[in-house]
C-alpha cells in the first residue's frame, strides 16, 4: 500500500494530465481490465468532494478502475455515513490518504450564504441538512468585512467548509485517531478550481505537516 505523502503525488500528478489535457494509458485501459477488479479492490486514495457534475473526482485525477475510494454529497460535508465510508476503506482496504475536496463556485456554499443573508422557509428538511452542515463553517465569514465582497466572501466560505470537513474527519472517529497516529493515516483538505482545472492541496500536504493544523 502506498504512503499518504505517495498517494498524494499520484494525485497531483493525475491533475497535472488532466489540466494539460493528456489521459494515462492507464487509467484508459484500465476499463478492459474490470474483470480484475472483481475479487477485490485496493484503492490508493479516499476523496470526499462535491456532488457537482463539474468535478467528478476521478477525471479530475485521471485515475481509473479501482484507483479510488470515491464519496460525493453535495458541500462535501462530513456526517456519520461519511466517518463510517472513509473508517470502512481506511481499515478495509489500508488506504492511508483521505482527501477533502471542495470547488470554486461552489453551489451549496452560495446556497448557505444566500440562506444566512435572507432566511426563507421555502427549504426542504432535507436540503436544510446540508445547509445546517455548512451553516457553522461560513457564519463568521459573514461578520466580517467579507460580507461586502462576495467574491471574496465566496472562496473563503468554500476554503472554511473544507476545513471543517478535514478537521471533522481528523477528530470525530477513534478509528481514523488511531490510524492518523499509528498507521500514517493522512487527512488532507484541498480545492478544485473550475476555472483553472488546477487542485490545490492546502492543507496537511507539506510533510512536515503532521496533521494540517499548523496552516490554519
Ligand atoms: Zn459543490
């Protein structure tokens, strides 16, 4: 199994290929090869993004069969069925990089700050949820001088939701503790610009950097 910090380099040099627009052989061919993945699996990496169709994780990486642990909810928030899939592939499989990635635009951040800037009661339960999730992570945002600039407001709120989301992750499942600490295990949050095609990893990525909190 691949090291965390390895894991991480493939992942960048996947989105290198996607930017410049070149696709892996094998990533390609491994479509002729689904039938080696019928007794098993072994991915190398566990992503947590966003259900928006502009980022389907695995193009953005240029991996293919196999390669990734994949779990998408629109806002990439973390509640228990996302602890329980990232514990599930961290011990089932010993994949030791998970990855939080959130995106530019994001739609169900713009959605939360829209809901915090003039409430309506015109959400589903079910939508609010997702809100509610979002909602602690970007409220601050909103005090400050941010407010009167949403652009700003917008990539800082996306940057914020993906920390928590890291954070909750780090430190809402004993399983994942013992692993970060024992086994390599590494937590890492990161954003895919829609404009750019670029993933930036921005926290928890450098070596030294343990468990990503020193950049927050
Ligand atoms: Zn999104």
């Amino acid at each position: 199994m691949l090291s965390a910090l390895d894991s991480l380099e493939r992942l960048r040099e996947g989105n290198r290929r996607f930017v410049s627009g070149v696709r892996s052989l094998d990533a390609f061919m491994s479509q002729a090869r689904r039938n080696d993945f019928v007794d098993g699996q072994a991915p190398f990496a566990v992503i947590l993004g966003c259900s928006d169709s502009r980022v389907p994780v695995e193009s953005v990486f240029d991996q293919g069969l196999g390669d990734l642990f994949v779990i998408r909810v629109a806002g990439n928030i973390v509640a228990s069925s996302q602890i329980g899939s990232v514990e599930f592939a961290a011990e089932r499989f010993g994949t030791r990089l998970v990855v939080v990635l959130g995106h530019t635009r994001c739609g169900a951040i713009q959605a939360t700050l829209e809901e915090l800037q003039r409430p309506t009661t015109r959400q589903s339960r079910n939508l609010r949820s997702i809100v509610n999730r979002i909602r602690p992570s970007v409220e601050g945002l909103l005090a400050t001088e941010l407010r009167h600039d949403r652009e700003s407001l917008m990539r800082q709120a996306v940057r914020a939701n993906v920390r928590v989301s890291a954070s909750a992750l780090r430190n809402g499942s004993e399983v994942l503790e013992q692993l970060t600490q024992n086994e390599g295990l590494r937590v890492v949050a990161a954003e895919y610009s829609l404009e750019t095609g670029v993933v930036d990893f921005f926290e928890g990525a450098a070596s030294g950097d343990e468990l990503g909190e020193a950049s927050r």
